[in-house]
C-alpha cells in the first residue's frame, strides 16, 4: 500500500480509468438503483419543518432524557414528534399545531421538567415559506445547469457539457439517496449543500477535460494512440490533483460532521456537512469513472478517431501503446519523429 501511494504521488502509475468503463457504469447504474430505491420506499426526502410547516418548541432541562422529551409532548396532543439536543437546550419540532394545542404543549413540558411556561419558547412556521426557499433552490439549479452547458460548450464542446452534466445528475441522485436511507432531515442548509458541491464536482470535471482536450488536440492520422488512451494519460496527470483537492476540502467537512455534530452538538452543521462529505466523495469518483469514460464513449463515434483506432488495431500498436503512459507529445503521431531526424 505504502508502495502504491508513493507511486501515485510520483506520477509513476497508470490506471486504466477509460478501459474499465463498464464496471464504472455498472457501479454508478448500481448507486443510483440504490438510491431511488430509498427515495421510493421512504416517499420521498424527509423535509424539514422548514419547508412542509410545523412547531418548534425549545427550552432547557438538563436533567431530562429524548425519551422523556417525546413522552411529555406527545401526551400534550402532538403526533409526529422530532427532538434533537442543542447547545441551547432541546429543540422539539411537530407537525403544525393550533394556537390552543401548542399552549398545552407548554404546560405540558413546563409541569414536567420543573420549568416556568414562559421559558419554552414556540416558533410556528408556515409551509409557505418552505415552499418559496424550495423554489428559490430549483431555479438556482436550473440557472446554474445552463450556465454550466453554456460555459463547456464554449471553452470546450458540447459532448463534454453533457458528460459533465450526467455526472452533477448522478451526483444529486446518490447524495439524495443517502438523505432518504438515512432519513437526515431536508433544511435550507441542506439546500445549500447540494448546490455546494455541485461545483466541487464541476472543478474535477473541468480539470480533468482541459487536460484531455490539450493531450488529444496533438492526434492526427499518424497517432500512435487512440482518443481513449490518450484520453486515460490525461486522466492519470491530474489524477493527483484531483485527490489532492477532495482530501484538503473533505477533512474539514469531516470534522464538522462526524466531531462538531457529536461532541459539540452542532445540530445545525449536520445538515450542511452531511450533504458536503457526501457530495464531495461522489463528485470526485464520478469526476474520473462517469464523466471521462462517457465522453470517450461519444468521442470515439467521431469518424477519424474511428479511423485512428483502426489503424493501429490493424498494426497492433493500440495495444502496444496501451502497456505504457503516453508521453503528451507522443499523440502528435509521426511529426515530432521527422522534427528529431532533422
């Protein structure tokens, strides 16, 4: 393992990313089965009172236990009964309650613990509000989407826009699977969560594609690779880089997910951070293993990477080319050979 590493860091490997495209695809197909799955069995996301309205009562009691929390307002009248802990307290969220049934939710929690009635505070919300920040986020989304077509099509083409494309959808399915297996609440945060790391992803992408447009733009009728190996060579150039970016943004994330929300109760933080380790995780794999090997898949239709491909099948050297990393002027073919005869 020490050994890999340190070949991975030096530049010295060469993982054949492009050649195991359909395992690739056979895991994606795989996580994203999974994950309507959960969206199916679980009806959906679980929303927050944000967004489908509620009651949230918050008040202290340290003596007190999650058990004892639900049972005392439950009692009151209250059906679906969430409660978290805070640094300020509990937080109890419930479905949306009449003024007299939140004034007995009060009481109820006041007689119980030992607390003045005035000291649980109440904050009623409105699922209107929910579904304007719901709406707010999908445009945001849609605007972003185009912006993101309109930006690769430009500055590269649009067959890797739409790799590029298929690879943030792929990511916000498997990301929203993992809210819907582990029934982590839906909050505004979370909304800003998945259009976080939309960009994550959309940064391997673009790394990974602006090499491999500047390593397949040297292939001519004479390359002695084809569009996928060359397109592989890139793709382990930035390799590192691309690892390198994930590690550095994921171990904050990871501290405020797995040691801010437990040891500090940072309740909060979960809901930004779940949906950032995640997506920052998927965004890279699908960076290397979805959006590379799809726009190879739609690169090599095109007739004179076709015929580049037959040549050198034809001569044996596609396969001779591919037990060994293609040096980035060595896809110019035999140009760079006449230069060094002269």
């Amino acid at each position: 393992m020490a050994g890999l590493v340190t070949r991975l860091y030096r530049g010295e490997t060469n993982v054949d990313f492009v050649g195991k495209q359909k395992l690739w695809y056979g895991l994606s197909a795989f996580l994203l089965l999974i994950s309507i799955a959960g969206l199916v069995v679980n009806g959906g996301l679980k929303l927050g009172v944000e967004f489908k309205g509620g009651s949230v009562f918050s008040f202290k009691a340290p003596s007190a236990t999650i058990e004892e929390v639900r049972g005392s307002v439950q009692e009151a009248g209250a059906h679906q009964v969430i409660v978290q802990t805070t640094n300020n307290g509990w937080r109890v969220t419930t479905e949306s309650l009449p003024a007299e049934q939140v004034t007995a939710v009060q009481k109820a929690v006041a007689d119980d613990f030992g607390i003045k009635q005035n000291d649980v505070t109440v904050q009623v919300i409105g699922a209107s509000w929910g579904g304007q920040v719901a709406s707010k986020g999908v445009i945001g989304l849609i605007v972003f989407m185009l912006a993101i077509i309109l930006y690769l099509t430009m500055a590269f083409e649009w067959k890797m826009a739409l790799a590029a494309i298929v690879a943030l959808v792929h990511d916000l399915v498997i990301t929203a699977g993992v809210y819907a297996w582990s029934q982590f609440e839906v909050t505004p945060a979370t909304l800003l969560g998945f259009l976080t790391i939309l960009g994550y992803s959309l940064y391997d992408a673009v790394v990974v594609f602006d090499m491999i447009k500047e390593v397949t733009a040297k292939l001519g009728t004479t390359s002695k690779v084809t569009y996928s190996q060359a397109a592989n060579d890139a793709l382990n150039h930035t390799l590192i880089r691309s690892l390198n970016t994930t590690l550095v943004a994921i171990l904050p994330v990871a501290a405020i997910l797995f040691i801010g929300t437990t040891l500090f109760g940072a309740g909060t933080l979960k809901d930004l951070s779940l949906a950032l380790f995640v997506g920052m995780i998927v965004g890279t794999y699908s960076s290397l293993c979805v959006a590379t090997p799809m726009l190879v898949t739609l690169k090599e239709r095109e007739p004179r990477y076709q015929a580049i491909a037959r040549r050198l099948a034809s001569t044996g050297g596609a396969a001779k080319a591919g037990r060994q990393p293609v040096a980035a002027g060595a896809a110019s073919g035999s140009g760079g050979d006449k230069r060094r005869k002269k």
